[in-house]
C-alpha cells in the first residue's frame, strides 16, 4: 500500500456534529474543560478531561445531548476510556490508576484493585458473555487481569503476571497475542503459557516518534507505527500486504471500516482500509495544547461514527453513505473515479447489487448523453435491473407501440429525459461547440479532451451510436423479458439493422425465432427493397403465402436478369443446399422449399411447386417427399399435378410413396413400374441412336441406364401389385429380356421365362435356379429340352444340358433323360455325366431297400419284446400287497406294470396306463429295456 499524494477528492466522512462539553454540562466559563481522552459505545459517547472528569453524552437522536457528568477527582486526569460491555463497566485510566464506572456513570467510580502506575491497557475480544480480559502495564511488569461479572452485579478480578517489560508506551490485545511497544521496538507475548517469552517484532530508530499500536478491524491484524509508517502484520507479528504510508506522523489512530483515520499537525486523514489511497484531509484550528484525539467504537466495525476532539470541543462524523460520494463524484463527471469507487465498495461489501446495477445504468445514461456510447452500452450490460425498455425512446419517437414499457425512472436526475438518437447528438455536438470555445477562451471545462481534439461528425456519431445499441438489444434477447418487450427488442433491432443496412444481420433475426411485429416493418422493408428479409420475417411468423409470394417474384426476377444474384448463401441456409455458389434464382427456390416442406396446405403447395420445379426438380421432389409436415398431401391430387415432362419428379414420389409410405394401390404400382420401363426404354433408344462418343462419356450413360433397370428390375421383383400385362405391352419390343421374364414369372408363364433365361440371356445358372424355385422334376426335364432342341434356328446347347445333368442328374429319371437325349450329342461329353447319374440312381435305390428291411426288423423287434413283456410269469403269496392301496391282494385281479409294481384291479382303473403304482409316470420317464435286436 501507498500513499496517494494526489489532492484528495472524497467526502468519506462527513460532520453531523460539534459539541462544547463545558457548555452542555452548564460549566462556568471561569472553570474551563480540557478534553485529554474519549471512546464510543453502542450510541454513547464518553469524554475524559484534564480535570479529572467523565462526561457522558448520547449520539441516538440528531442533535447529540448531554447526559452526565462525574468526577473521580480533581488531580487525575483521564488518559485513556476503555468500554468493556461484556461486564457492563467502563474501564477509566487516570493519573496512573485504573477506575471502573458503570455504563450509565450513575454510580462514583471504584479503584480496580491496588496498582499503581499504570502506563498502559489494552481489552482482547470477548470470546465468552460476562467475562473480558485486559493486558496492562505496571511498573516493569506486564500482567493479565481477568474479569468476570456475576450475579448482583459482582465483579470477580484475577489477576497474573506473564513478563518483565521495561518502559511501555503502548499495548494491544489480538487474539493469543499481547503486542508492547517502548521506546526501542516491538515485541510480542503469548498468552497462552504461563511464562510468556517476548519475541522482537522489530527494533524502532534512536530519533523515531512514541510508538502506537492499532488493531484493525477483523481481529487478526494490527498496525504499528514507524513515524509515518504504519506497518500493518498478523497475529504473530508477521508482516502482511504492504505498509501504509500517512502524511504525517499519527498521533492518534482509529478505524472506521473501510476506512483508516489517522490525526496529526492539527489535521485528521482518512485512507482506505484496503489499498492505503489517501481519500480526504480535515484540517482543524489549533485550540490550547495537545494534539488532537480520534476515536471510534469497537475496533472501526460499529456505527460509523468518529470524533474528532480537540482540547475544548468535539466534533462527530459518520461515513458518508456509498451512494452520496459516488453521486457526488458523477456531478463532477469524474467518471472514472466513480468507477474506481464502485468498486472498491463493492470488495468491501459496502453497497448492494441492486444498487450496484443502477449506479451502472445511471453511469450509462451520462456517458451516452455524453456521447460516449460504446462506454455506456457498457455499463448497461453490466446493469442487472436496467430494462431494455429503457433505451426504446432513442430508438423511436413517442407515442409508439412500447411507450406504455419504458420505466418512468428518475434516477437520480443527473441527465436529460431520454430522447431520439439525432437530438442527442445535435445536443452533444452543441456542447462541444460551446466547449471548444470556451476553451480558447482559458476556461476550463468538463468535456473530454479527446472529443476536444479530435471532434467526430455527426454521421460517425450516429453510426457508432446505433451499432451500440444493436450490441445490447443482442444482449437483451437473451434475458427473460416479457413479450411485448420481446417485441419491442426484436422489432426496434430490425430498425436498427435496416438503418445500417445490415443485410446478413436483418435476414439472420428474420430467419430465426423472433418476435418482430409484422406490421410494424412490412412497409417499411418492402419501400427499403429488402424483400429477401421480409420474406423470411412472413415465413417465420406463419405467414406462408405472402412469404412464397416474395420469394416466387424474387426468383422471376433473378431469371430475368432484373436483380444482382448473391454470391453465396445466407446464415440460415443448410449445408445440403451450399455445395458451391448458388444463383440468387435457385436460393429463392430452396428458401420457399423450406417453407412448402413443413406445409400441410396442398392448394399452397401445388400453386408453388411448378416454378421450384423448373428451378430444381430435386427441389421438388423433397418438397412432395418432405416428412416434415403434420398432414401428409393427398397422392391422387399431387400425381395429377405433376408435369408430365418431369419425369423424375414423377418417379421419385412414386418410389417414395411405395416404399416409404407402403402404399398398397395397384394403381400407383403400375404407374410406377411403366414410368421406369419407359423411361429404360427411352434411355436405350437415345444410347443406340446417338453418335460417336468418348469413353468417359460412354462409360457415363452406360452407368445411368444400368442404375435405372436396375430400379426396375429391383421393384417387378419386390412388388405384387401392379399389373404385369400392361407393362409387357410397354417392354413387348424391346430387348428387356431379364425384366421380360420377371413379368413373365409373376403372370406364372414357367416355359416362356425359362426359354428367355436360357435361350435369351443364356444365364443358366439363372435358369436352374428358377427351376429349383418351381420345385417339381419336371422343370428340369423341360430345361433340358429347351437345351437339346431350342428351336429358331439356334443350335444345341449340349455343354449347357451337360452341366444341368451334371447339377441336378441324379434326382431325375434316367429313362426320361435318355429319351431326350439327341443322336448328334456327343458321347464323350454325356457319357461320365449319364454314368455317375445311372450308378446315383442304383445306389438310390439300394438304400432304400437297406432302410425298407431296416424299419421292418425294428418293428419285429419290438412287437417281440412286448410280447416277452405281457408273457412274464409272477408269483404271488398271501402276504403279496397292493403298492397302491396296500390292501392284500389274495385272489383278486391284479395288474403288473412295466416297473414290476403290482396293484390290485381296482387301483388299475383309477390311475390307467401311464402311471405305476410306485408312482412312475410312464408318459414322462419311459423305461427302455434291450430288445432282441440289441441283445443279440
């Protein structure tokens, strides 16, 4: 910390009042009062004169009154008042004895025990109620004395010793600590031991002024004083922060938070607490002798309040409030010193946030009529409580559609009623007219000197001005706002945008989610030509078909070469629709495709889905496709709507209709299927018409007619709805073989698709496989007959009836393969295949007869082991029981099962066949014993 050498321009303390003791308490004048000491406590003030006097005066009411005075003896002046409320006692220090006093001073002083020469006292905290501790100095000796108060208001006194000091000055209590000053140095003392060890702090210079020691506020630090140092360190006498460095040399110290107040040469400083800056000087006259006394309550954490004696009047001051020096401070626009001490109050704790924000806003305004405006948009973000609303009438005149929305706010009427941004800066410019002028002529002024130097015109006022205000009504839409000041921000934002002729900006608010009136910018945009804005703002607000409106002329115009296209892309666009640089025309289309998407009014989208498609046919077929609205459009309508000559719009929403949306209409599905077979057929036709072509470009159409049969081919296959005959009238001439014999297939004609597979397409793995499908012998016979005689003047395709044989030879009959087989086949090429096909069918046959007499043996078997089983022999005795019922069974009937368990006839018909007397149930754990064919 250090000092501020700068003059002082703070009213950190101001008086409230001055006091005449030996007037108030009704003294003669012949016997004149001299004040030596005093003290504050809760709201009483105490004052100790030369003559051996208290005087007692209370601070509660405007006008502070006497109370009381009492003497404790002509010869004894007061040195020092110690209140000590914790045992409802007043601790006075007079000629050298320490006297107690009630609070009150009702009652004649009493002596605290028998010490004499008492140079100095000090009080620690009280850490428990009825009960404090003092540190003095006797004689050479340092002592403790505890005081406890009791009931009937007894006070018990003990009292120790912890060291042997030698010429104290002065002494303070923090904590377990005692710190001395003499003469020579500091030193510290724990309490905590009994014998207390001093340790040096440090040593003062020969020439060095008494010392002083300071608690500060809080407890946990002390100052002491060097000359006109003030060296501030903890409790265990360690320096911390950096030292305070006064005027002059302190003959008294005090501390009102945050505040420092230190008296010497007949003036009383007030530094700051915190960072030791010098904040104000109250110079006194001399009266009599001494120096003058400062005193404060508690420690500077009390009420506020200081006084300021001399050696016949006192003088109190409480801390100007927060609010009156800041105001103070922005009368003077001293702005930045305004600044500094918010926040300085603000680290202290010495101001609210409410009202933190409104001194921001309140700076705002100064500086905006100020015309500083980037400074006071500043602090209007930085303001909690401040409204948007509040800037509304520099943007537009009253009455307007928000004026019910602006605050009547007073403020603290340091500015002018907020009005138009023009008038504001024809005012300030009218200001620093008259200040330069005034400036020439020696006298000084409050305008800012760079304004002075370098004056701005009006045009770079306004703009910097309205790019300002853009900055917060941007930060305004963030905040929870009301809707109609919602509307106010956003509509009054788009004025702004438009007055700088922002276009990204106007489009990027329109686009988005806003709450701009319509009405208040439709004219104003459309005279301004931004159609592309209101376009947007119409499509955000629902307005779906004024919105296509502009959009649709928008597009008319950049085909026609009337309006400039833009080079690229607005903000809003997707990144599907920005693969390179897009013509004004085909943004305007995909603009309007975003909004016919999300429409469910068929009539809109059909008005407006021609002039997208002659722009971008993909365009509309998203628009037909889109997933995005509530309502799908009726198909019927939309077919019926689409342009014939867009054949792909056509196709693509028939596709997306069948597959997509599942719908089951033969109709659609027959569409669809001839659309493609046409547009295949199209496609070959212009192939074999065209003429000579390079490589890549034959390479390319070949790749497009591959992808489109193979669309076509994919649905005749997937799809059992359409009608195969109307196709095949399409196909019927043309050489579509393989979506031919698909159509085929599904009309069941089994012959014709196997002579297209292998007579047309010679796919014979095709063709078996289909044949495999039909899953009777036959289809393969009849393969082999397209094979060995395919007529049309085609020869036999005997390597292809070979590898049929060879595949599937031997489920066929042998007898009809060799009445097929043609006299001109060559033997070496069947020959293997017939061979391994005859010995297949004797092996066949073989086996089967092994299985045949296989089954037939096992049936034997077990009809014989059942037989052993039924012709078992058992004895029974008169003691053999039933295992069911337990009742002997004598001469009954009786029934053996499987498990040997015996049971009477009776029990038999109750529990059947399946279950055994032993409780076995024979349908759930049989019994299997080895049959003949096992066991032999």
């Amino acid at each position: 910390m250090g000092s501020n050498n700068s003059p002082p321009s703070r009213t950190a303390l101001e008086p409230f009042a001055t006091l005449d003791p030996a007037a108030l308490a009704g003294l003669p004048a012949s016997s004149p009062l001299t004040v030596r000491s005093a003290a504050l406590s809760a709201h009483y003030l105490y004052v100790g004169t030369g003559g051996g006097k208290l005087l007692l005066f209370t601070l509660d009411s405007p006008d502070p009154e006497f109370l009381r005075l009492l003497p404790i003896g002509p010869t004894r002046p007061v040195s020092a008042i110690l209140p000590l409320p914790a045992v409802a006692r007043l601790l006075v220090l007079a000629d050298g004895l320490l006297l107690l006093a009630d609070p009150l001073l009702s009652r004649p002083v009493r002596r605290l025990g028998s010490l004499r020469n008492v140079s100095a006292v000090a009080a620690r905290a009280p850490d428990r109620p009825s009960s404090c501790s003092l540190a003095l100095s006797v004689g050479k000796k340092l002592l403790l004395v505890d005081l406890t108060l009791h009931d009937a208001d007894e006070l018990e006194v003990q009292t120790r010793d912890i060291a042997v000091v030698d010429a104290v000055k002065a002494l303070a209590w923090v904590g377990d600590s005692v710190f001395v000053g003499t003469a020579s140095g500091y030193s510290l003392f724990s309490t905590a031991t009994t014998n207390a060890q001093g340790v040096d702090i440090f040593t003062l210079p020969e020439s060095s002024r008494p010392p002083r020691v300071k608690p500060l506020s809080g407890g946990d630090e002390v100052m002491l004083l060097v000359d006109n140092v003030g060296v501030v360190v903890d409790r265990s006498g360690h320096p911390i922060g950096s030292s305070f460095v006064f005027n002059t040399t302190p003959d008294c110290i005090a501390e009102v938070f945050p505040y420092v107040v230190v008296a010497g040469d007949y003036k009383v400083d007030v530094y700051r607490r915190r960072n030791g800056a010098h904040l104000q000087a109250i110079p006194f006259a001399r009266a009599g002798t001494g120096g003058l006394i400062v005193a404060s309550e508690d420690a500077g954490t009390g009420s506020g309040v200081v006084v300021v004696a001399t050696a016949y009047k006192v003088f109190c001051y409480r801390k100007a409030s927060a609010v009156e020096q800041i105001k103070a401070l922005l009368r003077r626009k001293s702005y930045g010193e305004a600044i500094s001490l918010l926040q300085e109050f603000k680290a202290d704790g010495e101001i609210s946030n409410d009202m933190i924000s409104f001194v921001h806003a309140q700076l705002g305004f100064l500086l905006f009529f100020d015309l500083r405006f980037e400074d006071a948009v500043n602090h209007f973000l930085l303001s909690e409580t401040m409204q948007p609303a509040e800037i509304f009438p520099f943007i537009m005149r009253d009455p307007n559609r928000w004026s019910d929305l602006v605050p009547r706010k007073r403020y603290w009427g340091l500015h002018a009623p907020p009005k138009p941004l023009e008038e504001v800066i024809d005012d300030g410019l009218v200001t620093l007219q008259q200040a330069l002028f005034l400036k020439k002529a020696g006298v000084d002024t409050v305008v800012d000197e760079d304004f002075l130097s370098n004056p701005p015109s009006r045009a770079d006022l306004l703009e910097l001005a309205i790019r300002n205000i853009i900055r917060y009504l941007c930060a305004s839409r963030e905040k929870d706002l009301s809707s109609a000041e919602m509307e106010g921000v956003d509509t009054l934002l788009m004025y702004l945008y438009r007055a700088l002729n922002l276009v990204d900006d106007m489009e990027k608010l329109a686009s988005s989610q806003n709450s701009c009136v319509v009405e208040e910018l439709e004219s104003l945009l459309d005279d301004s030509g931004h159609l592309r804005t209101l376009a947007f703002l119409y499509g955000s607000k629902g307005m779906c078909s004024k919105s296509l409106g502009i959009w649709r002329i928008l597009a008319r115009n950049y085909s026609t070469g009337l309006w400039k296209d833009h080079t690229s892309l607005s903000e809003t666009d997707s990144l599907e629709t920005s693969a390179g640089k897009m013509s004004g025309e085909e943004i305007a289309a995909v603009e309007a495709s975003k909004i016919l998407q999300a429409s469910s009014d068929l009539d809109l989208v059909l008005e407006h889905l021609g002039w997208v498609a002659d722009i971008d046919q993909e365009l509309a077929t998203t628009i037909l496709t889109s997933e995005m609205r509530e309502k799908q459009l009726s198909p019927e309508k939309v077919v019926a709507a689409i342009d014939p000559e867009k054949v792909g719009i056509h196709q693509r929403y028939l596709q997306w209709l069948i597959e997509e949306q599942g719908c089951d209409e033969p109709h659609y599905h027959t569409s669809y299927a001839l659309s493609l077979s046409k547009s295949a057929m199209d496609a070959i036709h212009l192939e074999s018409n065209h003429g000579e072509k390079n490589s890549k470009e034959f390479e390319s159409d070949m790749q497009f007619i591959y992808l489109l049969r193979e669309r076509l081919q994919l649905f005749l296959q997937a799809s059992d709805l359409y009608d195969p005959e109307e196709v095949l009238d399409v196909i019927s001439d043309s050489e579509l073989w393989l979506e031919k014999a698909m159509l085929y297939r599904k009309m069941g004609q089994e012959n014709i698709v196997l002579q297209i597979l292998a007579l047309k397409l010679e796919d014979s793995e095709a063709a078996e496989q289909y044949c495999a499908e039909i899953g009777r012998d036959d289809a393969y016979i009849q393969l082999l007959d397209l094979y060995l005689d395919p007529k049309n003047g085609k020869g036999p395709m005997f390597t292809a009836a070979v590898r049929l044989l060879h595949n599937h030879g031997e489920s066929l009959d042998p007898l009809q393969v060799l009445e097929r087989l043609s006299a001109d086949m060559p033997l070496q090429l069947a020959s293997d295949t017939i061979l391994r096909m005859l010995r297949a069918r004797v092996h066949h046959h073989r086996q089967g007869q092994i299985v045949h007499n296989l089954s037939r043996a096992t049936n034997l078997d077990a009809r014989l082991t059942r037989l052993e089983e039924r012709s078992r022999h058992v004895q029974l005795t008169d003691e053999s029981i039933c295992d069911s019922c337990r009742a002997r069974l004598g001469t009954k009937l009786f029934v053996m099962y499987p498990d040997d368990s015996v049971v009477c006839y009776r029990c038999y018909r109750n529990q059947g066949d399946s279950a055994s007397g032993r409780g076995r149930n024979f349908r759930r754990s049989a019994i299997f014993k080895q049959s003949w064919l096992v066991s032999r």
